[in-house]
C-alpha cells in the first residue's frame, strides 16, 4: 500500500512533550510491526510564529493538504498573550481547521475502568461509559449570517447571530453520524430544538429521511437538547453516538468530557468531507491545551495524546486492530497502577510524561510477544 502520510504539528508547550510519546509508538510500529508511516514535523502556534512570524504558515497549510493525517500537540502559552489577535497560536489551530474543511468533530468520551472514580459522579452512572458526541464544526449558530450588534433608532442596541443550516450540511455531518454508529453499537441519537428552532425541524427532517435511505440498519432516536444535557448526567450509558450542530455540541462534548473526570486522557478528531476514494481530511489531537502551568516538566499526560493517535489508526488508515492494542496498553498501563500527576490516586505511582510512554510501549511489547 501507498505510503502512509501523517504530519505531526508538536505546537507548543506540552504539545511537544506529550507528541513525543506518539513518536516512539510511531517506531515501535516500524519497529515491531513492520508498519512504516512517512512522517513529517512541521510548526503550528508560537512555535511558528517565533520563526515566521505567523502562527500557521504556509508551509504548514500545504504540508496539512498533503498529508493523509494531521495530528496535533497544542498550542498558546503566556510568552504570546500580547500579541494581536491575528498572530496569537490559537489562530493557528482555527486556521488550519477552517483550511481543511473540518466539519465533523468527534469526542468520544469512555470511561477506563481504573479511573471511574475520577469522575464527580457515582461510579455505577459511569463505570464502562464508552459513547462518541459527533459535532457540526463549521456550520450553525456560530458561523451564521447576519450576526452583529447594532445600534437602533433609539439609541438601544441589538445583538443578533442566525443559526443556519442547508441540507448538504446536516446530510454530511448526518452521513459521518451513520457511519460512525453503524462501527460502533448501531444506535444514533440526534438532539435538536425542534420543537422552538425550524432549523433543527429541517435537521430532524434531513436525519430520519437519511436513516430511511441509506442506514436503515441503524436505530435512530431524537433527543431535545435540553433534556441530552440532562441524560448525559443522570444515565450517560443510554447512549452510543450522539450528533448535534455546532453550539449544542460544544456544551454537551465538555459535559460529557467531564463524566470522564480527566483533561489529561481526552482524544479528539475533526474530519473534512470525503474525496472520491472516500478518504477525508482528518486532524487528531487531545482536547487538553498546552498547560503553561506544567510545561517543561515532564509531568503532563500524555494518554490523550497517544489514544488520538489510536484514532488517527482507526479512522484515517483502517488499522483497526492496531487501535485497539494501543487503547489495550493505555488500559493495561491504568491497570497496573502508574498514574501522572493529573491523575493521581492514593496507593498508586507517581510517574512522568516520560514514563508513561515507555510503559505504554512496554505493554504494547508484552501484546505482540
Ligand atoms: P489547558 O488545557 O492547557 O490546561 C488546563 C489545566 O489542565 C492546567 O492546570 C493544566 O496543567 C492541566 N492539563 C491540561 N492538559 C494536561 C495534561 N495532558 N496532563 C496534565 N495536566 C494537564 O487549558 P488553559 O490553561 O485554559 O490554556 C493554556 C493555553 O492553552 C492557552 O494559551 C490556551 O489558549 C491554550 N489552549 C489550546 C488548546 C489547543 O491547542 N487545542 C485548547 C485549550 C487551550
């Protein structure tokens, strides 16, 4: 097979720690498995912009379009707070997503058994919790038109944003949302405000015309966002894959984030539309951002970072059982008692960013003997 392109973008801060983790399972691949990828570093955020002054060069967008995968460290950190809004390393991260055409974000958020006490809720709610939140990124109340804040005749002001949607945008994100359940436990819930928003009427429309068409193999429910918000807490495990447009998915994906009780262990994928062959441009990186607090360290954790890459496998490059012995080792890793600090508990070792990675790489040794 053609080689396998992946353009590791470190960032910033822990970014570069935590990516160097996913360097050494990328060798133990080569190494051990025979998979090679053709792997190519390039600069997103402050990093770019301490040597291009801009924090998403052009370089990086033309590697990113090459690329059959991006994945992504973090960026930010206080050495650029003061600088303009257009050079600040955030912009980076929005500009690449927006180049790519990302418009699918997806945020599985599963519970590991070791640390289903970690959450601020009772062990029985999230114990084995495993469900994806699918949300539209590119379209909705945030990138409405018009939107703006006027001033009126009488000197009073309007504030004002448009949530919108066209069919071809709620039939792709409802096509990944398919597609995604139809892998996973064939049950699809798609949360709107249909009974105040027309725009998510049209959204319900478009899913069960979708459902009936082309998935009638998956089990579709409706689900008013509110009360999602409320499910998510009192019984999260009624769910498998939920999707949503852009605002009710960036509330329910931190909600559900948080069941999981840790930044540190969060993955992420964001997936553009499918080009003839069916491959879709894809970015993977963790939810966390690049913790000024505690780079330079060695301290941060670098599991969501590595269960990204675990998805990249299973999403961008088919290598299903690859993912899965890499969340195996995560797991095994929990299991045996080794914690970094954000998610330390009583009677288990302290370890770092450093030794976390050996560990995952020392159980994924110990699967392939
Ligand atoms: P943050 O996620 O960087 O950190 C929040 C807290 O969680 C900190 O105490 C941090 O130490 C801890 N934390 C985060 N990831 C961790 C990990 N892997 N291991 C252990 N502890 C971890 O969010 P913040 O402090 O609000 O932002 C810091 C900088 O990161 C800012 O410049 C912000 O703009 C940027 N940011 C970037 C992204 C991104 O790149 N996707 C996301 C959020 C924030």
């Amino acid at each position: 097979m053609a080689a396998r392109k992946l353009l590791i973008l470190p960032g910033d801060g822990i970014g570069v720690e935590v990516m160097a983790q996913v360097r050494r399972i990328i060798d133990w691949m080569a190494k051990k498995r025979k998979i090679e990828f053709d792997v190519s570093e390039g600069l997103i955020g402050g990093a770019a912009y301490d040597v291009h002054g801009t924090p998403f060069p052009a370089e990086t967008l033309a590697a990113a379009m090459q690329a059959d995968a991006v994945l992504l460290g973090a960026v930010g950190g206080p050495k650029w707070d003061d600088l303009p809004f257009d050079k600040k390393p955030e912009r980076g991260l929005l500009g690449i997503r927006k180049e790519m055409g990302l418009f699918a974000n997806l945020r599985p958020a599963t519970v590991l058994d070791a640390l289903a006490d970690a959450s601020t809720l009772k062990h029985d709610v999230v114990a084995g919790l495993d469900i994806m939140i699918l949300r539209e990124l590119t379209g909705g109340l945030y990138f409405g038109e018009p939107r703006g804040i006027e001033t009126l005749a009488d000197g009073s002001r309007k504030g004002f944003n448009t949530l919108v949607y066209t069919t071809p945008e709620i039939v792709r994100i409802g096509r990944v949302a398919f597609e995604l359940a139809r892998k996973r436990g064939k049950r699809l819930c798609s949360v709107d405000k249909a009974n105040v928003l027309e725009c998510t009427v049209l959204w319900r429309e478009e899913m069960i015309k979708l459902q009936k068409e082309e998935f009638p193999d998956v089990e579709l429910s409706h689900m008013y966002v509110d009360n999602a918000a409320m499910q998510l807490v009192r019984n999260p495990k009624q769910f498998d894959v939920m999707v949503t447009e852009n605002m009710f998915g960036d509330i329910l994906s931190d909600c559900a984030a948080m069941l999981t009780g840790s930044l540190g262990m969060l993955p992420s994928a964001s997936l553009g539309a499918a080009d003839a062959d069916g491959k879709r441009k894809a970015l993977y990186e963790p939810v966390h951002g690049s913790a000024p607090d505690i780079a330079g360290k060695d301290m941060a954790n670098p599991l969501a970072t590595i269960l990204s890459f675990a998805m990249c496998l299973r999403y961008s490059f088919d290598m299903v059982a690859e993912a899965e012995m890499i969340e195996t080792a995560v797991k095994n890793v929990l299991k045996g008692g080794l914690r970094t600090a954000d998610i330390m508990q009583a009677g288990k070792a302290k370890v770092s960013t450093t030794v976390m990675g050996e560990a995952v790489v020392r159980e994924l040794d110990k699967m392939n003997a």
